[in-house]
C-alpha cells in the first residue's frame, strides 16, 4: 500500500549492504596487505561476483565467503603468490566488521521514522549479514534481513529480488531496491522492482539497462527524494 501523503515513496526499501551502506575500506586494506596492488581488493571483489554469478547460472551455489576465499587464493596464484586457504579466510574476515557510512544510520532513521517499511538483501551468509548489521549498529532499522542462501542463487538473479518482496507481502513494484552496483540495480529493475542508485566510489549505472527510478548521491538525498 501506498503512503496517501506520499504517493510516490515505495512500500518497501530493499537495501543491498556491502558498499553501499558499508564502507569496505578495513577489507580493502586487509585485502592489499596479502594481495599487493592498489587495485587488488575493487579486483577481487569482481572477481567473487563474477564467479559466484557463473555458479547460479550454472545450477551450483556455495556460501560467499567459501567463493571468496577460493577467488583470493587464485588471484593471488596468478600473482604468483603461494597463499593457503586459512591465509585468504583470515584476510577476508573483516567482512563482517565493517562501518556503515555515514550517512547511513541518520538516513535510516529518518526513513523509519517516517513509516518506510525497510528490509537487508545481500549476498552475505545469513550469518554472515547479521554479524555486518548488528557490528554497524543498523540492525534495528530493518523489519527483515534476507541472504541469497535462502533461496540458493546469487544477485541479479530475479529470484532472489522476487522472493523477498513475496515475502514482504508486496508487489514489485511497489518495492525499490537501494544499491551502489549498476548489476544489481539492473536485476532488480529486470526483475519489476523500482531502484535507486546510489552513487558510491565512483560507481555508475549500467548503461544498457533501464535507468535508475532515482539516482542519489548518497541516503541523505535518498530521504530527502523520498519526503523522509
């Protein structure tokens, strides 16, 4: 259902997690320090989704950190360095104690404040994305938290952004995701759902997919877009 008073705002926020509402930078550095390059950790994050979206196409699945642990290890082959899968494991474990910007939690809570029913969509474990929720101090803004490994399939797949707003007892369209990754907002919109792109790091949306319903610098101006 709509909000009378604001027509436009969607029944249901659902928020992508890393990058676009935490920041990455402990990971980053942790990443760097086993894997040189400036550009190591933006590569070893495309290289993840990249093989973790071969797998869902493939009809395989395994847990993201498992993905992410086996892409760091090959990386760092290639580089020829001789890493183990305890090393990569330990250096990817600052994954789940990252901040959230800081635009982040005033934005959340002017969102919730003004009523806007608001749910967590990642392709972190379960765990794994309660740990991230609960270590930045946001859990308490969301009405739900949903893991792709609920549903055994990675973002963009359709499946994943259709299950959640079944489950959130919504239409498609009466939903938007929120995210930093032209990928994801474009499954999202493949998938019916409205989107709001957020502009992190350099980031754009994907020229060949639909244009963002809103394109926002940052939350702030999310709230502000959305008469929170």
């Amino acid at each position: 259902m709509r909000d009378a008073a604001n027509p436009n705002r969607p029944a249901l926020l659902l928020f992508d997690i890393n990058q676009t509402l935490l920041d990455l930078a402990p990971l980053q550095a942790s990443i760097r320090a086993i894997l040189p390059g400036a550009d190591s950790p933006k590569l070893w994050f495309t290289t993840m989704l990249q093989h973790a979206m071969a797998m869902s196409l493939a009809g395989r699945h395994a847990p993201l950190p498992e993905i992410g642990t086996a892409v760091l290890c090959m990386l760092a082959a290639g580089k020829g360095i001789e890493l183990a899968p305890a090393q990569a494991a330990a250096a990817l474990r600052p994954i789940t104690r990252l901040p959230a910007h800081p635009d982040v939690a005033p934005a959340l809570a002017r969102l919730r404040a003004a009523g806007v029913r608001m749910a967590a969509l990642s392709n972190s474990t379960t765990a794994g994305l309660r740990a991230q929720l609960d270590y930045a101090g946001i859990a308490r803004y969301f009405d739900a938290a949903f893991s792709v490994d609920e549903v055994g399939v990675y973002k963009p797949h359709a499946r994943v952004y259709l299950e959640a707003v079944r489950r959130m007892r919504v239409t498609p369209g009466q939903a938007m995701l929120v995210a930093a990754h032209g990928w994801d907002t474009a499954g999202a919109g493949w998938a019916g759902l409205q989107t709001a792109f957020v502009a992190r790091d350099g980031e754009r949306p994907f020229p060949l997919a639909d244009r963002p319903t809103l394109d926002v610098a940052d939350l702030g101006e999310l709230a502000d877009r959305l008469g929170a």
